[in-house]
C-alpha cells in the first residue's frame, strides 16, 4: 500500500524536504511507482512506467544529496510525461497506432529542462490521438477515466496527467495545451493547470513553428508547484523562434498579496450555456478573491459563438495539415472523430480558415478594455462537470433554443489570444465532481496571474481535497 499523505505532497515539498535529508529520494518515487500500480488498472492514466529505471535514478539522486552535490529544484522528485511529448529512448505513441513504434533520438525540450532539474520520470500519460479531443480515448490506448468517477471523462488532452496528480500517483506532471488540454483535465480531475503566456515555454517538436496554439504547462497539486515548473522550463530557446527573448524572474513561492486588485467576472462569455453549480462555485470564488482584498467587476464579454467556431476551424486545418497524410494507409485505425475533423480541416478554404483571425481580432476588441482596467478575467474553466465517458465531443458543439452554446471548455479562447490562464479548483458540484476556475491575465503577465492564483489558493485551501480512489 502506498503513503497517501506522501503521495499528495506537493512537488516543491518533496524537494525542499529531500535536500534537507528528510526524506529519501527512493522512498519518493518507490511511493510514486506503488500509487500507480494501485489506481492505473481502474483508471488508464499512464501508458508507459519505467520502474527499474526511476528506482535507480533516485539512488543516484539519493547518492548526490548525501555527497553534498550542488542539485537542481526538483531533484528526486517523480514527474510524469504526455505520451505525446518527445522522450529520448522511450516510445512516444501520440495515442495512436501510427506511431505505436515510434522511439525519440532527443527529448523534446521540457523534458530535458524537467530532468535537468532532477526530476525522475516515472512513466509517460495517455493522451487522446494527436491530441485532438477533450476526451482522453484512443485507438491504442482506450479510456481513461476520472478519479472522482470512473464513470466520467478525466478530459483532454493531457487527461492521463491530470489523473496521475490528482490520484497521488505524481505530484507534477508535464502537458501540452493548443485549446485547454491542460487546463480541462485540470478542472475535472481537480488541481492545478497553467498555460503561460504563448511562447513562454519552447514547443519545438510540430511541423511548424509558427501556428501560434501550442504550449507546455503543469498539471500540478499547488500554484507554487505551477510556478516551479514555469522557472525550470520558460524559454527563451532558439530551437522555438516563437519564445518570447526575456525570461521572467518567477518567485518561489509567488507572493498572494492583492489587495487593491481587480478582476473582471464573467460567467458565460455572453453566450455560453453554463451548468448551475460550476457558475455558483464561480461566484464563491470570486466572493473569495473579494474577501481577500481585490475589488470584483462582473462585465459583459459580449463574444459569440463565432469565435468559438473560428478557433474550431483552427484546430481543423490544424489537424488536417499536420495528420490529413496519414488518412489513406491508416484510416481504419485512426479514431472516428478525429478522422471527422482531419476531413473538415481538407475541406476548407484558405479563405474560409483565415476567417478566424478576423473572429479573433474581433474578441480581442472586447476583451482589452477590461483587461486594461482589470488586473485579470475570472470565468469558467469548464461549462460543466465532466461528462460521461461513453460522451462524445460532437455531443457538445450545438446552439439551443435560447441561442446559447452547448458547449464544454471554455479554454480555446485564451489560446487564440494568447493569453496566460490558470485552472484552479473552485469546488465540487452536487454529484460530488470537481469544477474549475479561470484566472485569465494580461499580455505576457503571467506573474500576476500567478498571484492571484495563490491568493485564491491561500484563501480557499483546495489540499485536502482528495478523490475517492
């Protein structure tokens, strides 16, 4: 059996308390591998573990720390990587067949900036195919489910980190977000998701450098742990031209002070269909931030569904440019709907995709005055609790009767704009799932965001909030 109050110790805890010799690094990640072993077989979260391999890592690292050596801010500490990022030697599958055989001769980025930090990978996360749905199902490695319900979705598409941190299994794990896909699994497994600012952390291993979606970020158990994984992995990095030049100087812990802040509230974007509980928790937390000293403006977004279907054409071509070639030898093995929107994407104009950035910039037009009065947005990081795993995507892209979208995240947004946002866990709805929250800052201020993710974490405690596997 494993040591659960171990298991949910916080990543910076675990090497503060490693590099004081009050904890064995072996006894860590030992933990981390018998936690895994535990919950994995009901809820699909890794699809690769390395236990020999991590064992002997973290003798290494217990050797260091004896011998006095100089070692880096996550030294000893378990981490887990998406099996879609790149990891030398290890097979990366992208949750799919096409690449079920598919060994790296280099680590992508954030994986060497990770383990140069002395992390110890332990294993690597499921992940929908390519990363495409908000559902973690694939061909390959089918269903992973949420530790709250393994009934329900854990999301997407870094659905297997997600369920690593918040079952106990890591207490950080790496994920990639080109619409939400760390900050999803963050809301419905229930910890922390951040996606900086674009540009902020190098993503270089895609066809092309320059769509302006993709971003690396933490599923982690605190906002101190997201603003580690920040520090250790931001750019600059001339393997990615898009990395903003000018690392940021990221404070450990990030300081929760914001009084005198403000922040924009809003529920719905203006057109969203919003479940009752995810919006009553949202207000709670901002009743929170309120208590906390910062003033709450509740504002009229005023966006449309047309912004949201412009990034959806994103994600088509998106798809299709860097997947369409794949159709014709592997269709039958590709999933359903993935193979949908690769067609969606062919079919496309030029034209009709460059439409989006029009629908972008009409968005951006709405939200900028606020954010120049405001310090940050607080919305939704979901519509809803998470759906069952028998859902489809295509079950949450319609308009109802009263015009308003049926829709799931509400996370694209911010990655067509740009926009660093943090998911942070704002309660439980009354079938006993996790909701999120949204903190959305201004251009390239992560920092802030960071505060005021603290100051809500350090306001309304979410550690004890444990799932019931």
């Amino acid at each position: 059996m494993s040591d659960l109050d171990l298991a949910y110790t916080s990543a910076t805890e675990l090497a503060r308390r490693i590099r004081a010799k009050e904890l064995s690094p072996v006894d860590v990640v030992s933990n981390s591998l018998a936690r895994i072993e535990e919950v994995n077989p009901t809820l699909n979260g890794f699809c690769f573990t390395y236990p020999e391999e991590a064992i002997e890592k973290a003798k290494e690292a217990e050797t260091a720390i004896m011998r006095g050596d100089e070692v880096g801010p996550l030294h000893g500490v378990p981490i887990a990587i998406k099996d879609l990022t790149p990891t030398k030697g290890k097979t990366t599958t992208c949750g799919s067949y096409i690449f079920e055989h598919w060994v790296p001769d280099e680590d992508a980025l954030v994986v060497a900036n990770l383990l140069g930090a002395g992390a110890i990978m332990v294993g690597k996360t499921t992940t929908p195919e390519f990363a495409f749905s908000s559902f973690t199902d694939s061909p390959l490695w089918g269903i992973t489910r949420n530790p709250w319900n393994p009934e329900r979705t854990s999301g997407g598409s870094s659905g297997g980190s997600g369920v690593a941190v918040s079952s106990g299994c890591v207490p950080l794990a790496e994920g990639s977000d080109m619409g939400g896909s760390v900050r999803i699994p963050a809301a419905m497994c229930g910890c922390v998701g951040f996606k900086a600012s674009f540009g902020r952390t190098p993503f270089e291993f895609l066809p092309s450098q320059f769509d302006g979606l993709s971003n690396h970020g933490p599923l982690a158990r605190t906002v101190a742990d997201a603003a580690l994984f920040l520090k250790v992995c931001q750019g600059p990095d001339e393997r990615d031209p898009a990395t903003l030049g000018t690392p940021l100087d990221v404070p450990l812990p990030p300081p929760s002070d914001i009084k005198g802040m403000r922040f924009a509230l809003s529920a719905d974007f203006g057109h969203y269909r919003v479940d009752e509980d995810v919006e009553a928790n949202l207000r709670s937390s901002a009743e929170a931030l309120r208590a906390a000293g910062a003033e709450v403006e509740e504002v009229e977004l005023g966006w449309t569904n047309d912004f949201y279907m412009g990034w959806y054409d994103h994600w088509r071509v998106f798809h299709a440019t860097f997947f369409g070639h794949y159709l014709d030898e592997w269709r039958e093995k590709m999933h359903p709907e993935l193979v949908k929107l690769i067609e969606e994407g062919l079919a496309l104009s030029a034209v009709d995709y460059k439409k989006c950035e029009t629908e972008y910039s009409k968005a951006w037009a709405k939200l900028r005055p606020i954010l120049e009065r405001c310090d940050a947005l607080l919305c939704p990081t979901e519509a809803l609790p998470a759906p069952l795993v028998t859902a489809k995507e295509s079950e949450f892209d319609y308009v109802d009767s009263d015009g308003r979208l049926v829709g799931l995240d509400m996370t694209m947004q911010f990655n067509a704009l740009k926009l660093p946002a943090i998911s942070l866990p704002s309660g439980l709805s009354e079938d006993g799932l996790p909701t999120g929250m949204q903190i959305v800052g201004r251009r390239f201020d992560d920092l802030t965001v960071l505060r005021a993710a603290a100051a809500f974490e350090e306001a309304q405690p979410w550690d004890a909030m444990r799932p019931p596997i």
